[in-house]
C-alpha cells in the first residue's frame, strides 16, 4: 500500500466538517488503497474512509464511479426510514465542488465514505451462523437493487464471470504450453476437460440479468458488533450486470470449506454441508421473493461452476507462467487450482442433497 499520498490535503477535498487529526491505511483488502481518517467535531473524534481507486484493475475509474454513485443513491432512496438507516448502506461524501471523486495531480481517483460505526468484517467466516447472515446480506442487497432504473450498469470487469471464455482462455494456454508446465499439472487438466460442458450451463439456463455484487466474501460484509447480525455490504466496485447466481455460487465457494484457497493438504478441503444450509438459508430469506423458479433450481449448480471456474484461472495463470495472480512460491497457483478442484469434487459428492435441501427450503416459504 502506497504512503506518499497527502492524506491531510485529500481529506480537505471532501465535504468533511471539523478539523483533520489524523489518517492510516485501513483495512485487509489487496486491491484499492484505503485509509481511515480522523477529524474533530465539537470535540469528539470522528472517522471516514478515503480510498484510492487501483486504475490498473479498473480501467475506466469514471464508469466505476458512476455505477457507485447510482447505486448508493439508490440504496439510500429504498432504505429511507429503516432504522440505523445510516449503517446499512455506505454513504458517499461529495467533494467540496460537489462531484462523487476528486482527481488528484498524479491521475488517482478518490472518494470518501462515512465510516460505519459498531460493525466488523471478517477475513474468514468462523460459524454457520456468520454464514447464514453474510447469504442474507447478499440476498438483500440484490433485492435492493432489483428494480434500479435504466441505463444499464457498467461492466467494470468485462466477460468477469463467463466461464466459457475463461475455459477458452485455458485452452489457449494449455496448447501454448509456453512454460512446459503442462505435464506437472496433467491431472488437473483431465479434471478441467472432463467438465467442459459444465462450463454454459448457467448462461444457456436463460436466467434473467440482474444487478451482482461479485465479490460476495465474508470480508465485503458488517457485522454488528453486540448482535452479529448483518449491516451492510461493502465494496461495491465489481457491482454490475450478471446472474444472481455468480453472488450466491461464489458464497459457496468461499464459505463452506475449512481450508484455505491454497491448502496444501487436500484432506481438509471440503464442502460443509452444515455452512451451506446456512447460507442457503439467509440468501432465500431475503433474495427468495423476487428470484425466479429457474434460478432457484440452479443454485447449487452456480456454486460448483464458479468454484470451478476461479480453478481454472488459477490453473491458465499456472500454465501462463504466473502473470495474473500474486504468488507467495512456486506452484502457489497450482496448490490454488487443486483446491478448488478439491470443492467441486466434494460439491459433486453432495450434490443431491444439497437440491433436496433448497427443495425443502422452497415449498417452506
């Protein structure tokens, strides 16, 4: 994370009250810079988030922006009177020339949040219960934004969930073999293409587009301190066009299983079947009333494609030579692919299950 920024000259740029005390960065995330900032109000210490938007990941900051802007104004119009309304959506604060980002000397775009008081995220979710309330954040925030009005989103990340392309992709990389990697990854490369025809099945399911948050880990969740519920959904920069279903698979992914990403011991990767009933659950008690039966009936199919699905990036990056993800030793993204495709075997294994579950769930609501 970069220090050589102003903080004290970009907190000025926004329409903050009081007077500046401090600013440190803030925060587990990888990709923007965030920092938390302190100002004094009649005396009392008061905080915000001020972030830099990573332009290398997203390269038009200004359809980011947009996005956001119109999507927290929205929030805002559709939470209107709910109670602690001003912890359950993130509120941007305008510059003092009355735009949504500032612009600084050097090409970085900034915006600022007010901080939400009493809550927490967490990096890993730690019970059934952090689950249940996580799929219920989720669920809600997609049904919030339902009904947003017209233009269409920006893609903030072009093609970010079609698994044919990114199946293609592998292909490419697989018959390059510009690293001669291919060989140390062969039994993967059978799993991969065994599961080919796996890879179109929720884009010919012809499940409506919704507005998706995309990145629906525990981490971009608050939970309240005292009760543990939840409060509201952060990072909202990868929110765009897509299918209900990319939220509620890559909840599947990153919360049933007791390994992490890049366990090597393959004995622990597995799917918990008792984290996702909690899931399922939360994600239904909200998001149940406006998905329609087809997407209903491929919900467990969504988390088996895109566990499936960041497999096989982490395996194309692997064949590639490393260029994507960031690696902590060699094989990182190998040891990563072979756990995703630990999840999807066990997936795979409870499948049944796992529908007789949301069956029961559905004919229960």
């Amino acid at each position: 994370m970069s220090n050589n920024h102003d903080l004290r000259d970009l907190a000025r740029r926004f329409l903050i009250q009081g007077d500046f005390l401090d600013a440190a960065p803030y925060g587990s995330g990888h990709i923007n810079d965030t920092y938390c900032a302190r100002f004094s109000q009649g005396g009392t210490p008061v905080r915000y988030i001020i972030q830099r938007v990573n332009h290398n990941v997203f390269r038009n900051p200004v359809a980011l922006m947009d996005n956001l802007q119109r999507v927290t104004a929205h929030l805002h119009d559709k939470l209107a009177g709910t109670p602690d309304v001003s912890r359950r959506r993130l509120t941007l604060l305008p510059t003092r020339q009355g735009g949504a980002w500032h612009l600084d000397p050097g090409g970085n775009y900034w915006r600022c949040y007010i901080f939400i008081e009493k809550a927490r995220s967490f990096d890993a979710i730690k019970s059934p219960r952090q689950a249940f309330e996580a799929a219920k954040a989720f669920g809600r925030f997609q049904k919030l934004l339902s009904d947003l009005p017209a233009p269409r989103l920006h893609d903030t990340i072009p093609d970010f969930h079609h698994t044919p392309r990114r199946f293609a992709r592998l292909e490419q990389a697989l018959a390059k073999d510009a690293f001669n990697r291919a060989l140390a990854a062969r039994t993967e490369i059978e799993f991969a293409l065994r599961r080919k025809p796996m890879t179109s099945l929720l884009l010919d399911a012809q499940l409506p587009e919704r507005v998706t948050h995309n990145d629906t880990k525990i981490n971009n969740v608050m939970l309240d301190d005292q009760t543990g519920e939840e409060v509201c959904v952060i990072d909202l920069d990868t929110v765009m066009p897509g299918l209900a279903l990319y939220d509620f698979g890559d909840l599947v992914r990153t919360a049933t299983s007791p390994a992490m990403e890049d366990e090597r011991d393959l004995d622990r990767v597995t799917m918990q079947f008792p984290m996702f009933e909690a899931l399922a659950r939360g994600y239904l008690s909200t998001a149940s009333d406006f998905l329609t039966p087809a997407e209903r009936r491929h919900l467990v199919l969504s988390g088996k494609l895109i566990t499936f699905e960041i497999g096989i990036r982490f395996l194309t990056d692997f064949l590639d030579g490393d260029t994507y993800f960031k690696m902590h030793r060699d094989g990182h993204n190998l040891d990563r692919c072979r756990t995703q495709f630990k999840l999807v075997q066990s997936i795979e294994e409870q499948e049944e299950p796992m529908n007789n579950l949301l069956e029961t769930i559905s004919s229960s609501s």
